[in-house]
C-alpha cells in the first residue's frame, strides 16, 4: 500500500529509516494503519488526516502510564505527532492460550494498584468520542460513572430510551471499588489485545483513565473474543469471582454501548434497551 507523505516522515522520524513497504493492518473502524517495514525491522503505524487535536498525543501518554506500572504489555511508542502514531509492531500469533493466560494475569495485577480517584488529570477520547475524565470535585466512583460516563452520553438516545437508561438504579446495583479505583485501559474489547508469537498478551488502543476494575472486565464480555484462560488466569491474581458479577458487567456496559450508539448510530440501542428492561 501506498502511505501518505506524512506517514513516510513520521516513520522516518521513529526508527531512522523510511519504509520499504508496507500493510494494510485491520481490526477499528477509526484510522488507517499498516505493517511498515524498514531497514531497521517492521513498525506499527497509524494515522488520520483528520485526527482530533491532540488524539494520538493521549494515546501516546496513556500507553506510557500502562507501561509504567509495569503489570500489562503495551507496545512502545516510536514517534508520536498530530496525524501519526508509530509504535513497535507485535507479531501476533494464531495460538492463543499461552496469551491470554498472560493477559488476564497481568490484567489483574494493573488492577491490584488502587487508591486513585475517578477520572484523570486530563481529558481523553474513545475511539473519536471525546471520553471527559477532569471532574469539576470530588466525586465518588458511582457518581463519575453516572455524571461522565452514563449521562455525558444518553443525550445520543431517543427520549424515552433516554429517560429509562437514566433511571437505571446504578447506585443501588454497582458498588464503589474496594480501596479506590484502578488504572484501566478503558476501551477493551477483543480487537485491543493482540496475543503475540511471544506468548505475551499485549494491549492496545488504550482509553486510560481511572475507576472500578470491572469496568475494563465489562468491556470483555461486550463483543467476545476472551477465552475461558484469560478469566482463570485474572482469577488466580484477583480472586473467584462471586454470583453477581455478571450483572453487574452488564450495567457497566452500558457506556461502551452509549459510546457505540453514538459514533455508529442507533443499531445498539437495542442491546441498551434488553439491559434496561433487565434491570429496572
């Protein structure tokens, strides 16, 4: 494939030496990336025209954050700029097990790191949905998540849906996490872990910000794609969890279909509404 000028540069830029070639890579719906190969190994690069201000600037900086903790695999970010975000390439591999036991280990360790307050310091983006994290004081974790994550978006919704998903008793039903809330990578669906030939899980994507470890254990079950040895293996680190877990994965989920409802239109609505009339 043929790369924009400005890919050429930034790949330049990271590692030294401009491409050979290079791949279309698949797996979002948000930017264009590809395999680039050079004389000095392959990258990972992505890129949009159009990006938001400061879009691959966050990722770049919540990649950064994972990696310090020292729990999860995130690739390392080579180059970074306004349209453009080159990072290391992580060749994936067809055998899963060994990564998604790695995965759901380290998962569990990030989440082991509490004391923090809903949020961050800065706001960020979901795909390219801005994500608002800087709360205006100091709120619990129920009401970040009712305020900024629930209500931020219902106004996406046809009014009654609205109001129903509003009345959801996410209080009553959720639970403030035990000994503050985790780092989370915030958007972790099945197409933002690659199970590497390493035998490493590794992350990507990242929409980082602060709140109830189960909020990224939601996003898991959303779409699919997490064996039964991921959830074994965050087992052993975080402990079994208990009958009512599952319930209450599908009341956090209702942000990620919010944010689904509003970049690509009102065709999840369907699945807010079964969990609406599950739970009111």
């Amino acid at each position: 494939m043929n790369l924009p000028s400005f890919v050429v540069d930034a790949v330049t830029e990271a590692v030294g030496a401009p491409p050979t070639g290079a791949s279309a890579v698949g797996g979002g719906c948000i930017h264009e990336a590809a395999r680039v190969e050079t004389t000095a190994g392959s990258v990972f690069a992505k890129w949009s025209r159009d990006a938001a201000s400061g879009m691959f600037e966050i990722e770049a900086s919540g990649l950064a954050l994972l990696q310090g903790t020292g729990t999860i695999a995130v690739p390392t970010v080579l180059h970074q700029e306004q349209r453009a975000l080159v990072l290391s390439w992580i060749e994936p591999s067809s055998s899963r097990g060994l990564a998604m036991r790695d995965a759901g280990y380290r998962l569990a360790q990030l989440h082991e790191e509490r004391g923090h307050r809903p949020g961050a310091d800065r706001d960020g983006y979901i795909g390219t949905l801005r994500q608002r994290n800087v709360s205006s004081g100091a709120m619990s974790w129920l009401e970040f998540f009712r305020a900024y994550r629930v209500e931020a978006l219902t106004p996406c919704l046809p009014t009654s849906l609205r109001g129903r998903v509003e009345a959801l008793d996410f209080e009553g039903l959720l639970h403030e996490p035990d000994g503050g809330c985790a780092l989370l990578h915030g958007d972790l669906w099945g197409g933002n872990l690659v199970c590497g030939d390493d035998g490493a899980g590794w992350f990507v994507d990242p929409a980082v910000y602060c709140g109830h470890p189960e909020v990224d254990l939601a996003m898991t079950t959303l779409f699919g794609g997490f064996s039964d040895d991921f959830y074994e293996a965050y087992q052993e680190v975080a402990g079994p969890f208990d009958a009512e877990l599952q319930d209450r994965l599908q009341l956090l989920n209702v942000y990620p279909l919010l944010v689904h409802v509003s970049l690509f239109g009102g065709g999840y609505q369907i699945q807010l509404d079964a969990i609406v009339r599950r739970f009111s």
